[in-house]
C-alpha cells in the first residue's frame, strides 16, 4: 500500500511573479531559485517560499497563453491552484486511488526531465500525477514521488 509521506506546498497561481515575489519577499518570507518547466503538463515558472519543516508556498506563473495556469488565471483569477502532496509509490498510489474513484489526468506518472525541483526538494528522478479536480471535489492535487538522491533545492 502507497502512502503519503509529505504535504509539498500549496501552488498559488498568479499573474505578475515579480510582483507576488516582492509582496511576499516583504512579508519576510525567502524563497528557492526560480523553477522554469515550460513544456506541458506544466507549463510554469515555478518560485517557492519554503515555511520550514512544514511545507511552502509556491507561486506559480504561465509559460504561455495555452498552459493550464493561463486558462485557469482567465477563468478564476489569481488565487489557489494545487495542492502538492509526495508519496512513496506513485504508480502504486495511483492504482488504489483509481480503485476508490480517483481520476487522474495520465494515465502513467509523467517524469520531469532533470533538474526538476518539487517545492524545497530535488531528486535524481521527479514523477508527479495529476488528480482531476472533479474527482476530489474541486481540487487540483498534484502527487509526487522523489526518486533516488534527494537534496534541497537551490536557494534563489
């Protein structure tokens, strides 16, 4: 059986990074190096402000005018995204969660090319799976699992 072992970070969509980077920078939160995955399923640039042992909060922007953060900024404005959750057994998750009802965006775990950050980590490999927000009630739920070597991801 697969587990979750890891609340990751809540991905914050928005319009302007260099503003919300400054607002929050303000605030007195740091932040890790810019993360730019342009090609699909993601199609972002990635900045997150790690909160300790306990997760982050990661602001999330458009590569493009057709990526899935683009179109959900036109639809609902800027606000909560995902949540990203880590697991131990992507493929194994998966199956149990189709199981009780669960779908999901793939069909297999996609993998990142690398360097591939998930929140304040960086692996060797980065799968990650998308549950369809219908399917969990509205919600986006991004699940990874962190393969070989894990280390943080660079300061920014």
């Amino acid at each position: 059986m697969a587990s979750i072992v890891e609340f990751i970070t809540v991905n914050l969509a928005v319009k302007d990074l260099d503003t919300a980077l400054a607002r929050f920078r303000a605030l007195g939160f740091s932040s890790l190096a810019a993360a730019r995955m342009p090609e699909p399923p993601a199609e972002i640039t990635d900045v997150t402000l790690p909160l300790g042992r306990q997760g982050a909060v990661s602001l999330i922007a458009a590569t493009g005018p057709d990526s899935p953060v683009a179109r959900f900024l036109d639809k609902r404005g800027e606000g909560v995204y995902s949540i990203a959750l880590r697991t131990d057994d992507l493929a194994e998750l998966m199956r149990e969660w189709a199981a009780a009802g669960v779908r999901w965006l793939l069909p297999e775990p996609y993998e990142f090319p690398r360097p591939s950050p998930a929140g304040r980590h960086l692996s060797e490999k980065l799968l990650a799976n998308w549950v369809r927000p219908g399917s969990l009630h509205g919600v986006l739920v991004e699940v990874f699992e962190l393969k070989g070597a894990v280390g943080p991801a660079p300061a920014g």
